[in-house]
C-alpha cells in the first residue's frame, strides 16, 4: 500500500512548478474539493492527523537518507582505493623498467684472452668493456600513452577512443570508468531536473524530468528498440480511477500523440485554426486567398 500511488504522486510532483510544496497543494486542495476534512472534525483533530502522518515517515526517511549517505561514502573510499592501487601499481611498473635498464648498461662482460702486459706503477691488468649494442637493451616500461603506441597500433583499432585515465571513455554527455570486476558511469545533471532513489534496496529508481511533456518516448537511449507508443498506456491505473482535471490532461496527451502520428494537426492547432476562420468570418472584406499559413 505504502508504494502504490508513488508514480501518481512523483509525476504530480515532477509537473508542478513548486516541485514538493505544488504536491503538496495539491493533495490538500483534493481534500478541500472531494473530502470532509476541514469540516469534519475540529481543526485540532485535523492538524494532529496530518502531524501523525508526518512523524510515521520522519523517521525511517532520516534513517534511508542515512543508510544512503554511508553507501556513498563506501563507494567514495572503495573508489578512492581502487585508484590508489592503480597509480601504485603503475609507479612499481615503471620502476622496475627503469631498473631493468639500469641493470643491462652497468653490466661488464669478461674478456677471454689473456690481459696484455700493464705499463710500469700498474699492479692490476684492466678488463676490456666491449660496448653493447643499443637494440640488445631491454626498454622501460612508461607509464600513460606515447606516440609509439600509435605507431603499433592494430588496424582494427584505428579511429577508436583513447582510454581516459579511469581506463574508460570520455564522451561529450557522459563519463565512465572501469576496473575488472566493476564500471562506473558518471553523467553531469541538473539537480532541479531529476531525482533517484534506492527502491527495496536492491533497484536504483531515476526519475528525469522531460523537455517536451506533450510526447511519448519510443525509447530512453539511442539505437535500443523503439515501443510503440500507441499501445502506452497513460498510467499503471485507469483513467476512470483519475480525478477530472489530471483524467482530462491525460486523454488529451493521449489526443494529440494520435493526432501527431497520423499526420493531423493538434488539439492546440485545431483551437488556433477555429480562431483564424472566425476571424476570416468576422472580415469577409479582406482577401486571404494569397496568405499562407503554417
């Protein structure tokens, strides 16, 4: 019970103007129009009853919210590690390259033959250091990208995005990142345009807030298959269970997405069009034969 009226309540907070407050007047001014309850009891009972319901949800609000603050600082500091070992770890691999190097151009190699006679005030015969080639040096392992990694690239991969240093993508209206075993999306948001909750705490709910409000998506992302949206239903509930203003908003949206797909103009050109012909009517001497409208 205590979630089924939460997409009627979110999509009445979503369209109004005053968000929270707008939900709010709407939901007392239900109970002014269709309801008993500022005359019902006196107004004692009446506030006592709404502060009765505010103090039933306060306290398992605050905890959620709080639950949620400690998830996210988890994923903060889990995120936090994640990056501190990468880095180590590409420290330590470039450090042993380096190593390695260092290692092949100090070492000597023993001449068989015999030492030559030294010149007189040398006791010790000195070691002959043949040079090493410089293609027998192994090379340092560099940490981030180079222009040799261009050189060698494949040719199936031409063309293909460099790795951020997440090890994912930078795309121009999101970012992600990405270990083995998870993926991180991070997408830039107006905060007064969407929301997000954890429902049941196992599935992540986020709700957008659309540009056009008088349209139907045939999807949520592009190159998914498209619903057809001539089958949407306007809510979960019948429109008979809707009161008359929202029932009336809906079967119009309903009205004109029809109207759209079929190629015919809208209920709101349809009023514009009735107010152009009353208006020819009203001026029979002008000439509209040559005007054109859009």
């Amino acid at each position: 019970m205590s979630t089924d009226y939460d997409n009627l309540f979110l999509s009445i907070a979503q369209s109004s103007e005053n968000g929270i407050r707008g939900l709010f007047d709407a939901f007392f001014g239900f109970l002014s129009r269709r309801t008993d309850f500022y005359y019902g009891a006196t107004e004692k009972d009446c506030k006592e009853i709404v502060l009765e319901a505010f103090r039933k949800h306060r306290e398992s609000a605050l905890e959620r919210h709080q639950r949620e603050l400690e998830e996210l600082q988890e994923r903060e500091e889990r995120e936090r590690k994640r990056r501190a070992e990468r880095s180590e770890e590409a420290i330590k691999a470039n450090i042993k390259g380096d190593e390695t190097a260092v290692d092949v151009n100090g070492t000597n190699t023993m001449d068989t033959t015999e030492p030559k006679p030294s010149d007189a005030g040398q006791a010790d015969s000195k070691m002959e250091k043949p040079e090493l080639e410089k293609a027998d040096l192994p090379k340092p392992i560099k940490v981030g990208p180079s222009d040799k990694d261009d050189e060698d690239e494949d040719e199936a991969d031409k063309g293909k995005l460099r790795p951020n240093e997440g090890n994912g993508g930078d795309l121009p209206n999101y970012r992600w990142f990405q270990t083995l075993g998870e993926v991180d999306i991070r997408i830039p948001t107006k905060v007064e345009e969407c929301s997000w909750m954890l429902e049941d705490g196992l599935t992540i709910c986020v709700s957008l807030e659309k540009i056009n409000k008088m349209e139907w998506w045939t999807r949520i992302c592009d190159g998914e298959p498209e619903i057809n949206t001539r089958k949407v239903q306007p809510e979960n509930s019948k429109l008979s269970d809707l009161d008359g203003e929202t029932r009336s908003m809906v079967e119009k949206m309903m009205y004109d997405q029809r109207q759209r797909e079929m190629g015919l103009p809208t209920s709101e050109d349809q009023k514009k069009q009735e107010m152009l012909k009353k208006f020819m009517a009203a001026h029979p001497e002008m000439d509209f034969s040559k005007c054109k409208f859009n």
